[in-house]
C-alpha cells in the first residue's frame, strides 16, 4: 500500500487552496505547471490524483474548500481510497468528475476534525472507463477509536495445538469472526470448575433399639435438602414388618408426616421404615468465563433411608444373700443387673458382696455355653464349672413371647467373707 499527500505543489506544505495541488503516489515528482497534463488541469479547486501503478493506494487531504477530483493514468481495476479531512466548521464539497459531489462536514462543538472517505474503483463498462465511488462521512475520533478490541475480528480459524492459554485448552479452536476483545479476554482468564452440591435426605426420628415386647409408637418426618438437584417429584413411605414385603404408607408428590398407632417391637429387625424421595435433573451451572460446566451435574434420581426398630432379649444377673434357685421368667427377670442385647464373646464383670450366698446369670438360650468365669482376686482362676446350668422360659418385656433362656447358678458352701469380683464371658 502507499500512501500519498496533498501538498502545495513543489513546496512541502499543506494546500490551502487546491488550484495547484496534485497527490501523486511517490513514484514521480511533477515540476509545478506540467506542461503536459498540469497546465491544462488548473481550473479552480482542482485535485488531480496521479493514479499509475494498478494497486491499492490511499491518499489524504487536509483542505478547506472546495474542491474537484480527478484521476490521472488510472488503470482498469485499480482501487484507491481518499482521505479528506476538515478542521473549521463550515461544510466544504468534494465533486468526483462531473457525476457526483459529496459533503465534507465542518466540525462540531467539541470536535477536532472531521472526515469523509471516498473508496474510488476504476472500471471498463462497453468500452468506456467509469470510475465507481461510495464515500462514507465520519468524526475523526470516532473513526479511529471504532479501531479496537471489540471492533476488529479474527480472520481465520485456529486451533490451540500443544499449548493452554489462559481459558484456553490445548485443542480448543477460535473461530474466524471471532471479536478480538472477546480473544483476549478469555486469555486473560483461567477457567474455574464450578461446584454442584448434592442433595440429601433426612428422617427421625434415628433408629431404635428396644426390648423385645416394647410398644413403640412412631411419628415419622422425611425432610429434603434440595442442594443443586431438580425439586422433589415424589414422596414414598413404606413399612417391612419382620421381613415381609414393603406395605406403601404415604406415596405423594409432597414430603409429609406420618404417625402410627403403639406397635409391639418383636425379636431381630421387626419393623423398617424406608423413605425414598424421586428428584428432577438439576441446573446447569455457569463457570467464571460464562460456559456451561455440566461436570458434576446432579441428575434426576433419587434417595433413600430407612428407620429400624430392631428387638433384643437381655442378659440378667445378681449376686445377693439369698439361696433360692430361680425357676420362673418373674424371678429371672426380677434380678437387679442386666445387659442389653447380649452376643457371643460379651463380657461383664459380676461383683459379689461379702456376705453373698448367691451368684447367677441368666441369658437366651440361642447363645453358647458360657465361654468362661475368671475369679480376679485369685489370679483370673477358671471357676465356671462351680456352676450349675439349667434353662427357663423367660419372656421379654411387657410379658411378651418367653424364649428359652440358660441359667448359671452357683451356691457356695458358706456365706463370702470378703468381696469378690467374676469376670464372665459368654
């Protein structure tokens, strides 16, 4: 591209007047009055533009009057662009030949200069050369300042090969067209995981443990923390009594309380309680550089949690003065100590007072013989064959359902002189 100026010819300096001015490409310097082409192309307010090599060529003018334009040597197919600048407040006009005349407004308050651009294209249309021209009228500073970041666009594709920039990933493309503000602005920027919280289901009361033969009566309350899944669609409440197959309770579209009359508690996990709540398909949640992250996303599902009320038989036992041998569920359940829910391998230690003529412990029979009985004060000395074994129906509480418990009984020959301490393990 090259770029000529408007002078006053033979001077250097900026034409006042455009009665002896010509633009010339850089290729020629043309005396003042040439003879061949000048001295007869100085009517008043003539621009002559020397048009010689067939290439794109941009040319300015600072003037303030008017003005006519002419090209010299143009070529078919030659495309030039003039450059016509005002810095007073009156209008001027510019004629292209003897066909058309633009306006070049003066400035206005607050501005410097103005400006009128004039895109000329040199043709051949049925033998004759025409010149085609648009112009386009702009303030100056617009004009430049619209030469920015969210004005000029990326030309081509092209894909990130190898490298990570900023937002950008190795593969990742930029698309042509794409705003050059918006490029660097994703460049300038690391792109951050967004978070998606879970969501979760609560129930209470918590599970419970109880004696066989308890009444229980439940009043049970599901609650839903949404997090970042989709809203509750259904709500199923259902009851597994010993083993059996779930009974719906509640199955509604809205969380819901649910209360139940008094309920005997059997022996092993009688009653289940599970609450399962469905879910939609949550968000897609928005990260820092304005991109959908579908990581993480909560999809439509569900969940679940279940209340357990499990039934145990205790472990009863007693040291005291008395010598009698318990054979009723009354008076094994009418000693002092106890455990609940006694395993295979469950130790307890059994203290006996001085004075004691008694010492037994009673538990379910679908236990094993007791494993042992250590005298502590004697070293941990086995002494569990001093005592007697019997069984006894037992029942649970509230008189429900006896089961066979075992019995260990032990009568010592005389009253404890001293306090003792046995160590019992099933």
């Amino acid at each position: 591209m090259t770029i000529g100026r408007v002078v006053q010819a033979n001077s250097g300096t900026m034409a006042k007047e455009p009665t002896q001015v010509f633009v010339s490409n850089g290729t020629k310097k043309y005396p003042f009055g040439h003879p061949e082409y000048f001295s007869s192309l100085q009517p008043s307010g003539m621009l002559l533009l020397d048009l010689l090599n067939n290439e794109y060529i941009e040319f300015r003018v600072d003037i303030d009057s008017d003005c006519s334009v002419t090209l010299f040597q143009a070529m078919n197919g030659g495309r030039y662009k003039l450059f016509v600048y005002r810095t007073t407040n009156e209008a001027i006009n510019v004629h292209f030949g003897n066909r058309q005349t633009y306006v070049v407004n003066g400035i206005k308050e607050g501005e410097t200069q103005s400006l009128l651009i004039l895109n000329i294209e040199v043709a051949i249309l049925n033998g004759q050369l025409i010149n085609r021209i648009g112009a386009t009228s702009e303030k100056l500073e617009e004009f430049i300042g619209s030469l920015t970041t969210k004005t000029i666009r990326v030309g081509e594709d092209f894909t990130f090969n190898g490298v990570s920039l900023g937002g950008y990933k190795d593969g990742d493309s930029v698309e042509k067209g794409t705003l050059l503000h918006d490029y660097l602005k994703k460049t300038a920027q690391k792109t951050l995981s967004v978070s998606y919280s879970s969501p979760s289901i609560g129930l209470s009361p918590s599970n419970q443990s109880v004696e066989a033969g308890t009444l229980v009566t439940p009043n049970i309350i599901t609650s839903f923390s949404q997090g970042d899944a989709g809203i509750l669609k259904r709500y199923l409440l259902q009851l597994s009594t010993g083993g059996a197959a779930n009974v719906s309770l509640i199955d509604a579209a809205i969380l819901q309380s649910y209360s139940q009359a008094s309920i005997v508690v059997d022996d092993g996990q009688h009653l289940k309680y599970t609450s399962t709540l469905y879910h939609d398909e949550g968000i897609t949640k928005i990260n820092n550089v304005g991109e959908e992250d579908p990581k993480g996303k909560i999809l439509a599902g569900s969940l679940s949690k279940m209340l357990i009320y499990s039934g145990f038989r205790k472990l009863f036992y007693e040291s005291d003065i008395q010598s009698k041998k318990p054979t009723s569920s009354l008076e094994i359940r009418s000693l002092t100590k106890h455990l609940n829910n006694p395993k295979n391998g469950t130790t307890f230690s059994l203290t006996i007072p001085k004075g004691a003529s008694r010492v037994l412990f009673a538990y379910p029979a679908y236990l094993r013989d007791v494993n042992s009985v250590k005298y502590i004060e004697l070293g941990g000395a086995e002494v569990s064959d001093t005592f007697e074994m019997y069984r006894v129906q037992v029942e649970g509480n509230n008189g429900f359902k006896p089961i066979e418990y075992k019995v260990y009984l032990y009568l010592p020959s005389v009253s404890t002189k001293s306090e003792l301490t046995y160590q019992v393990t099933i």
